[in-house]
C-alpha cells in the first residue's frame, strides 16, 4: 500500500504543476505504454525528417 500512496502523491503533484493523465492510458500494460511511446517518436521523426 505505501507504492500506491506514493504513486498518488506524485500524480497530485503532477497535477498541480499542470500535468494531465491521460485517462486512455490507465491501467495498460507497460508494453503498451512504451508502443504508445514509440508511436509519438516515430511520428515525431517524420515531421522533422530525420530518419
């Protein structure tokens, strides 16, 4: 129970510094999260032309 106490605490904190969570995220895998992760570069890498 403590991990998830502090897992509260920094998403509180996050939040008041203007953070959002995305609630399509929660409670996905961490394989999907990095998938998700990769999309965001790879479309990232196309719109400055880099690959």
């Amino acid at each position: 129970m403590a991990e998830d106490k502090f897992e509260q605490a920094v998403i509180a904190k996050l939040k008041s510094e203007g953070w959002d969570c995305p609630t399509d995220y929660s409670g996905v895998t961490v394989d999907r999260l990095y998938d998700h992760w990769r999309d965001i570069l790879n479309v990232n890498m196309v719109n400055l032309k880099v690959c």
